[in-house]
C-alpha cells in the first residue's frame, strides 16, 4: 500500500513537472458579446506575443499570465481581457471591447464608449453612432457623454438624433435625421422634462404635418417650447 501511495504521487509530480515545461502553442482568440471587431484577433495575438517575447516558445512555468492580461487591457480598444493556458498548452485569451455610443469629430476624432471614455477609431469596423461635434474636449467629456447614454437608452432619440453639438458655453444642440429644425437643450438641468417636451412637440406636429415648418426647437425653459419658423 505504501509503495502504491509512493508511485502516485510520483506519477503526479513527473505529470505537473511536464505539464510546466510544456511549450505554448499560438495564442487563440475568442471575442465576448458583439460579433463587430473594432480589433482584430491578429492584434490580440501580436499583443499578447511581443509582451510575452515569443510566447508560443514560452514554457507555461515561466510564462506571466498577469503581465499578458494588463497589456491586453491597457489597449484603448479593449474593455477587459481575460488570458489562460489550457492543460494542452494552448494559451488563450477571452476579449471583450469596448463599445461606443457616440463619434466625436472636433480637432480630433475619436469614440466615446458607453463608460463615458475614450476610444479610437477603428480600421477594421465603423460603428453607427450619433456623432459629436462643437467644443469637445476629450480630458472633459461629462456632458456629451451624458447626453449620448440619453441617446442611446432612448428609443426615440437613438431613432431620430444624428448628431450632438456643444458650444464653447456647453450649450447643447441636437440634430435629427430627417428634418431641418436644430433642437436646443441649453445645459443638461431637467433633461428627461426636456426630452419629454420634445416628444410631445414632435408628435403634434407630426400629426399637423408642420415639423418642416420649423428652424429651431428651443427647450431651454421647462414649462413651454419655443420655436422659430423657416
């Protein structure tokens, strides 16, 4: 019985000390949620490599799972990254991007993503997204940010808003897909009271067919819209 028990944990030792040294085989890639890749798997997989100075020659004893992790998420495109090696050697890394709710082209051009931060445009994948223009600033992006998670949660506005615009005194402006009239919020106070007016604008004169027959749609007072004729 002793000399069985020996051969066990023996036979377990050698296995584990294999399975150590055991050379990584080609990181594989596997992309979480959103099949539309604003980076590409041979990006991760150069990432993961020149962090890890050839990891697919790389033993798993030596290879630092952490260090390819915070490489993976310190990429502006990417929201968090998860990387493993399987029992087969194989290394692995579950990816999941970032996702943007607005496009903001100012002096630069760039994606704000639905925590309110920046991401850059993509070669690979353009998203469809209310763009953002006026007086961005990128170090200060509240407000915009603000307004397109209201676009975005808002089947009403994510229908009809294509762009945002901010003056340089961070008044609002929207403007809509299908009609000449500029909708002006003012500052973001009483938003939802705003976007309610604008919903209740927007239907009556729908229905009396005038939604042409306006320039501007002011919703900078709570208790009335103000508008002014073409």
């Amino acid at each position: 019985m002793f000399l069985l028990l020996v051969l066990v944990v023996f036979l377990f030792a050698f296995a584990s000390s294999r399975n150590n040294v055991r050379k990584i085989s080609n990181p594989n890639v596997e992309f979480k949620g959103d099949n539309n890749l604003f980076i590409t798997q041979e990006a991760v997989s150069k990432l993961l490599i020149q962090n890890q100075q050839e990891a697919k020659n790389t033993s798993k004893e030596t290879l630092d799972l952490n260090d390819l992790e915070a490489a993976l998420n310190s990429n502006p495109m990417i929201k968090s990254a998860d990387v493993y090696v399987s029992v087969n050697g194989m290394l692995k890394a579950e990816v999941e991007q970032k996702k943007p709710i607005a496009r903001v082209h100012s002096e630069a051009s760039y994606y704000i993503d639905e925590q309110g931060g920046y991401m850059p445009l993509s070669s690979n994948y353009s998203a469809r997204v209310p763009l953002v223009t006026g007086a961005v600033d990128k170090n200060n992006l509240s407000d915009v940010f603000k307004v397109a998670q209201k676009i975005q949660n808002d089947a009403f506005l994510k229908t009809h808003v294509i762009e945002v615009y901010q003056d340089e005194s961070k008044g609002i402006f929207l403007k809509l897909r299908q009609y000449r009239f500029t909708v002006q919020l003012g500052n973001l106070n009483n938003l939802d009271k705003k976007i309610n007016n604008l919903k209740a604008f927007y239907k009556k004169a729908l229905k009396d067919k005038k939604l042409n027959a306006y320039s501007n749609v002011n919703l900078k007072f709570d208790s009335q819209v103000v508008c002014t004729k073409a």
